[in-house]
C-alpha cells in the first residue's frame, strides 16, 4: 500500500491569482503543513495544465508531499505525479490502475455507500465525499449528509476524507465520524495567511476530529 497522510488535503485553486501568487500560496500552505496536495484546473489546455503542475510539483517534492492531479491521468504520468484523482465521471479506478500502475495513488470521489464500495473494489486508495456544505468553487455541487459520510466510513477498510465548504469554523459537524482527514480548498487557498490557516486547521483537525 502506498504511504499518504490524508490529514489535511489542499486542493489549490487557481482562479483569480497571478500564477505568482498562486504558487506562493500553495507553497505558504505547505509549510503550514498540509499533508496532501491535488492540483485542479478545470479550464486550463493541456500544456498550461501540465505546465503549472510541474511549478506545483517541484514546491511539493522540496516538502515531501505527495501531488495528486485531478481527473487528468495524461497529466499525472506527464510530469510524474504520485497520485491522481478521479470523478464519477472520470475514467474507471481500475482502467486508470491498469495504465498508471500499483504505485501510484488514486483516489475516488464518492457520494453514495455504493459508489465507495464499488471504488474500492477497483482499487482506489483514498476517499472524497461530500459535498458537506455547499462550495464556492468552480465544481457540481451534491450535498451528502453527514450520516452518508459516516456509513462510507464504516463501510470501506480505506481513508475517507470529508470535502465541501469545509473550513475551521463549521469541521465540528464531522466529530464523531471515522474519517481520514477534511480537504479543504477555499479555507486556505483565499485566506489572509495560508500557512496559518493550514497550520490552524490541521491543529484542530488532529486534537478534536481523528
């Protein structure tokens, strides 16, 4: 099994940041000590994808952190990405395992028991559920209830995350359930001081949710 904290996962975005100050971000977030790192770019060509994720990577590697790419496995194996991570409308956990190989991460998003379980049979290493609460980012939003987020828990022998509209003010709603780690997007990528908030959240994330 491949080794990954899920801790803290960061999903970075881009919208709205010179390329300079999205990389500062990114990297203040790092050193705040976010555990996971996934690269989304929903927008971007190919190359500018594959561009800015080779920037991204070379941050995560100097702090050890493994970078996951979202939806696009070309991307992943282009500049050598340790995970990658797929939609219930992305390629097939395991025709994407069948191409990338048994090192690498792959995690699934899921909102329903079913679609846990059937992730898991094909292979994925990790969990996204949720949405939790509704989201600003630039993705279809389902709402799932913190009883679904819980049956998935208890459901798959696998780290489940907790993602959607998450951040330090409202984590509290996920106590109690037996999740992996919160991935968070808005609550460090626009915050006044990235490396705090991460630093923040990942404190009370460890003391009062895992």
């Amino acid at each position: 099994m491949k080794k990954f904290d899920p801790t803290l996962y960061f999903i970075t975005d881009s919208n709205g940041f010179s390329e300079e100050e999205f990389l500062e971000r990114t990297e203040a977030a790092l050193k705040g000590g976010v555990t996971l790192v996934q690269i989304r770019e929903k927008d971007k060509t190919t190359r500018e994808y594959i561009a800015l994720a080779q920037k991204v990577h070379a941050l995560t590697k100097q702090y050890g952190v493994p970078l996951i790419i979202d939806d696009r496995i070309d991307v992943a194996m282009a500049i050598g990405a340790e995970g990658v991570h797929l939609g219930q409308s992305d390629m097939q956990i395991d025709t994407a395992r069948s191409i990338l190989g048994d090192d690498i991460i792959i995690g699934a998003t899921a909102k329903t028991v079913s679609q846990a379980t059937e992730a898991y049979i094909q292979g994925a290493d990790y969990l996204g559920v949720g949405a939790i609460y509704p989201t600003t980012t630039k993705v279809k939003t389902v709402l799932t209830s913190t009883q679904t987020l819980s049956d998935i828990c208890k459901a798959v022998p696998i780290p489940v995350n907790a993602i959607g509209g998450l951040n330090i003010q409202n984590i509290d709603v996920l106590k109690g359930i037996a999740i992996s780690g919160v991935c968070v997007v808005s609550a460090i990528m626009k915050a006044d001081d990235p490396a705090q908030a991460a630093a923040e959240l990942k404190t009370k994330i460890e003391a009062e949710l895992l």
